[in-house]
C-alpha cells in the first residue's frame, strides 16, 4: 500500500465528511482517481475515522448573540430613519402651514 494512495484516500473521506457524508469501502472505491483495493479502502477508513475532523457546526451561544447584534443594529437604523422621517414632517407641516397662511 503506498503511503500517497492512503494520503489521498483519507482526503476524500474528508472532503465527504464536510460534505454530510458517511465514507464507506464502497464509496471510496467508486470515486477514487486510482484503483484500490478493498484493504486499502479500509485502511483509509480506519485512519479516517481514528483523525475525524470535526465540523465547523455553530452552537446556539454564537447565534443567539449574532442574532441579538443583528437586531440592535436594526432598531439603531429604524430609530434613525424615524428621527429623520419626524424631522421631515415637521419642516412639510410648517412650510404647508406657511403656503396656507400667505393666501
């Protein structure tokens, strides 16, 4: 078994791992590059699952608090844009109460 046919066999088990999926002596055999043999699918198996990377999964902490981040910023921008929008209205109703008053 050559040492770069491993390296490469546990490379994909990776790349389906990120992908959600479960790496099998099957799978690894039908999208391999090169022939493999079924001892040498095992072996990357057995390596892959011996050095599992874990996934990049968010815990509900972070999401909650990007969420909270989110939304403050949002009610920062809304309560501008109703400080512009009131001051808007004020100047329109003074100059339409000075069209009104001038006739």
């Amino acid at each position: 078994m050559s040492n770069s046919n491993l390296q490469q066999l546990h490379l994909l088990c990776v790349q389906m791992h990120k992908q959600g999926k479960t790496p099998s002596v099957a799978i690894l055999r039908a999208k391999a590059p090169f022939k493999v043999s079924v001892t040498e699918a095992i072996e990357a198996l057995k390596r892959f699952h011996a050095h599992k990377p874990k996934l990049d999964v968010p815990n509900e902490e972070n999401v909650l608090q990007q969420n909270h981040a989110t939304t403050t910023e949002q009610s920062n921008n809304l309560n501008t844009r109703v400080d512009v929008l009131e001051k808007e209205v004020a100047a329109l109703k003074q100059a339409l109460h000075q069209i009104i008053s001038a006739q």
